[in-house]
C-alpha cells in the first residue's frame, strides 16, 4: 500500500477522534472534527494507528524520495523541517508542532508576570529568579500596602453603607406601616366589592328570571292566540259542516236508506251521519263493519241511540223493532234483512245520560262473500245500500235474530 499524505505523529485528541491534534490557548478545548469538549486538551499517542504506518510506503509531498514510514520521518527532518523556533532555534516539521512547543514546551518562552504591577515579560526559566530578585519584591510590598488601604477604605465605606443601610430600615419600616394601613383599607375594598359583586349577580339572576318569565308568558299569549285563531277555523268549518249537511229523517213510511262507500276486500268499520224518526223524535246512526270469529268472516250492523234535543218530550226506552235490510241492487228482490227487537230492559234503549248509548246489533248479519263477489246483487259502483225501517206500528214478525250488545 502507498499513500502521499501521512500523518506525522498519529495521536488520539479525544476517545473518539483520532486525528492530528491542533493546538488551542483557549479552555475548554473544543476539537475542531467532532465538536467535543474537554475542560482542557488531552494528547494521547495513538499507537495502533502507528504501527499500521510501518506498513505504509510513504511518498514525499515537497520532493521525490519515498521509502517506510519510519524513514520517511528521518527524512522529513533532516529535508523539511523548515519551522524554527525563536526562543531556542529547534526545528519542527509542522507549524502546528512549532505552535505547540512555544505555547506549552519551549523552557526559553516568555511569559508575563501575575503580579498586577509588574507584568514584566520573563522567560518561563528564569520565573523562579525573577520572584525573587529585589525589583518584583518591591513591587509586592507596594501592591501589598496598596491591598491593605483599600481594604481600610472599605471598612470606612462599609461604616458609610451601614449607616445608609440602617438609615433604608426605618424608612423601610414606615413604608410597611403605611404598607399595612393600605393593605387593610385594599381587603375592605375588595369585601366591599365582593358584596356588591354578589347583590349585582342576585339582581341580574332575578333579571333573567323575570325575562324568561317575560318570555314565557309571551309564547304563551302567542300559543293561545294561535289556538284561538284554530278554533275559529274550527268552529267556521264546523258551522259550515253542520249548514252543509242537515240531519236526515224518515219518510212517511218510517223508511230511510243509508248509503256507505264499500272500500273492497279489507276490513272496515263505516258510521252513517245521524238521522231522526221525526221533526221531534228519536236521534240514531247506523254502522256497519267486518267481524271476524274464527275462520268466517261476516257484515255486523249496529245501531246507536243518540241523545236529541227533545228527548224531555218523548217516551223511554225506545221499545219499537227496527228492520235491517241489504238491498238488492238488481230486480230479483234477493234482499237480506233483519228485525232487530228493542229490549226495554237494557240500557242501550233507554234515555241517554251521556251524548249516546253503547251501539248494538246484529253481529253475523250476512257473509262477507255476498259483498265479495264479483257478481255481488248488494254492491254497485263501489257502494251498498243498508233501508232501516221502524216498525211503530209493530206489525213486523218478532225475528230469531238476538239483539247484541256491542
């Protein structure tokens, strides 16, 4: 192996920077590769990186020779070792090695005396004689006097800050009772201030009160205003419903035929609008529904006694038969019908206490399969047509139909 460049002395600056040590007056020292710091420079040689340069052919940078290691070393100073120093004329191959051996090695470098008034330039060999010799010992004498009456002037200047000092006590003790007489007029302020804090938020919570109350009361007034505005829209419609449809009456022949809308194959439930046996008579409505008991289904009717503005005036219960009839639509006159007997025992014919009585009737009046058909006599345009006729006379045949009460 060769190489141009070799270092000449390999030494380990730090533990991990093995690299030609650069000198420093400076402490701490700061390697200039790896940035570490040591309170002060350490050398070491580094022997390992030495013995691997014994097998390193070295050529010269400044001439032509080349040869080992150990002789390129010989060469260098014996050829190159063209820095000198000034104190003792040794010779050195690198400038930082010159730099080192006057800084630290060098016995005939100068250095400058500690004693404040001297500061004379001596050499580092000749420090020893120069503490000793008459003129440095004088100097000492002098700096030592000097020394001694400065510190006379500061026992004097401390004498001054003393007094200075105690003079700053007393005024510091009035401040503190001025100190406290404030601290005790700030607490009652600040008492003072929580108090009226406190009223201020009892009157602003009973504010919030008094305006969510305030509010309150005004969606009131607008919910009431709103539902007054809604009933009057009832009231009109109803009004109107009750000019639009008069309540119906019998015939002559005690004769009145309900009409309902047939709503197909699904269960239903349809109430007749009310209808009077006279001017001054009865009140009733009639319903028919779908009734279900077990796996047949039928068309129930029933009646409901209504409570009228002349019942004062008419005879309770009401004991006459009323006849049910499913009208026929076609000519064959197939009609299915009824008598339903009023039992004069039951309430649900007596005087009504309340706007009606409970309904009743006759559960299995018919099966639904009459309706149903596609055929059907009792349905047309979607419509069956129920004739309640009221036998005052009581000349219809008592039916085995029972009356039941729904």
């Amino acid at each position: 192996m060769q190489s141009s460049i070799v270092i000449s002395t390999p030494t380990a600056v730090l533990r991990n920077c093995i690299m030609q040590v650069v000198l420093q007056k400076s402490e701490p020292f700061v390697c200039q590769f790896c940035t570490t710091k040591e309170r002060k420079k350490r050398g070491l040689p580094d022997r390992g990186v030495e013995r691997e340069l014994k097998t390193v052919i070295v050529a010269c940078h400044s001439c032509s020779w080349s040869g080992c290691y150990q002789n390129y070393l010989d060469h260098l100073q014996q050829q190159h070792a063209t820095f000198e120093c000034i104190d003792c004329h040794e010779r050195f191959i690198a400038k930082n090695s010159l730099q080192e051996h006057r800084h630290e090695i060098c016995t005939h470098r100068c250095l400058i005396c500690a004693l404040p008034n001297c500061r004379e330039l001596v050499k580092w060999n000749e420090m020893k004689a120069h503490y000793l010799s008459n003129k440095h010992q004088k100097l000492f004498l002098m700096f030592a006097v000097e020394h001694i009456n400065q510190e006379s002037k500061s026992e004097d200047t401390l004498g001054m800050i003393q007094n200075e000092f105690n003079e700053i006590h007393r005024s510091a003790e009035t401040i503190l009772s001025v100190t406290d007489i404030l601290s005790t007029d700030y607490k009652r302020l600040v008492s003072d201030w929580d108090e009226m804090r406190t009223a201020t938020e009892a009157r602003d919570v009973k504010l919030n009160e008094v305006r969510h109350q305030s509010n309150a009361n005004d969606e009131r007034i607008k919910n009431l205003i709103t539902l007054q505005t809604v009933s009057e829209t009832e009231l009109a419609n109803i009004k109107r419903m009750c000019q639009d449809k008069q309540m119906l009456m019998i015939d002559k022949d005690s004769i009145i035929i309900l009409q309902f809308v047939y709503p197909g194959a699904v269960p239903f439930s349809l109430e007749s609008n009310k209808f009077r046996t006279s001017e001054y008579g009865y009140v009733f409505t009639l319903r028919v529904c779908t009734t279900r008991q077990f796996q047949d289904e039928y068309l129930s009717v029933f009646v409901t006694l209504h409570s009228g503005d002349f019942d004062n005036v008419i005879s309770f219960p009401f004991s006459y038969g009323i006849r049910l009839r499913l009208v026929d639509l076609t000519n064959q006159k197939q009609h299915i019908e009824h008598i339903l007997k009023s039992d004069v025992n039951s309430p649900v014919v007596s005087r009504p206490q309340d706007e009606k009585n409970d309904e009743y009737g006759i559960v299995k009046f018919c099966s639904m399969d009459y309706l149903r058909d596609p055929q059907s006599v009792y349905v047309k345009d979607g419509r069956l047509f129920i004739e309640v006729f009221f036998d005052f006379l009581k000349n219809d045949e008592p039916s085995s139909t029972k009356m039941i009460i729904n």
